[in-house]
C-alpha cells in the first residue's frame, strides 16, 4: 500500500509540469527510484515464488514416495521441503523488506519532488 501511494506522488509530482530544472530534476528522480523499487521487489518475490515451488514439488515427492513405500525417501523428500519451506520463509520476508525500503525511497523522493515543484509554483 505504501508503494502504491509513493508511486502516486511521484506521478502526481511529474503531472505537476515541473517549471524549472530543480523540481524536473527531483520528479524524474523520483520516476526512477519508483521504478527500481518495483523491479528490485518483482526480483525478490520471483526469488520467493520459486524456493515455495521447489518447496511444493518436494513435499510432493515425498508423499509420492510415501505411497510407494519408500520411507527412507519420503523422509528425504520431507527435510528437503522442510529447508526449502524455510527458505521461502525467510527470501518473503526480505521480499518484505525490499518493498518496505523500496517505498520509503519512493515517497522520499516523491515528496522532494512536491516540494521542489511547490518552491517553484511560489515562484510564480
């Protein structure tokens, strides 16, 4: 949600037609930060939904297994799912905070750009 409101100040910011090369300057910094913010967030959830799958096709294999008899295996296939669980558990939660570091950056730069766009509306 607060990358969905930083990203609005950003447009709102470019939307303002920047008069002068300050405030252009600080809402297409603010355009870029918006737009690295989501591809380092898209990156790190993509990390995430491929450790669940692994996770998922493990546990899988174990109740396969399972089925077939092959405990021992099963048992390997369930520690495995187990640490590739853990995984996934722990690349979420720094998909987490990469989007939370991500708009805080964002609406930062989004309100430098306000700013700046405002000192040059008063200006005028």
């Amino acid at each position: 949600m607060q990358l969905k409101q930083a990203f609005m100040a950003a447009a709102i910011a470019l939307a303002l037609g920047a008069c002068n090369d300050n405030s252009q300057q600080a809402a297409q910094e603010a355009a870029a930060k918006a737009k690295a913010a989501a591809e380092a967030t898209k990156a790190a959830a993509q990390a995430t939904a491929q450790q669940a799958q692994q996770a998922a096709s493990q546990a899988q294999q174990a109740v396969e297994q399972a089925k077939a008899g092959d405990t021992a295996g099963a048992m390997q296939s369930a520690q495995q799912a187990t640490s590739s669980s853990q995984a996934a558990t722990a690349s979420a939660q720094t998909t987490a905070e990469t989007a939370k570091q991500g708009a805080a950056d964002v609406k930062d730069a989004a309100q430098q750009a306000m700013d700046a766009a405002k000192k040059d509306a008063d200006k005028h």
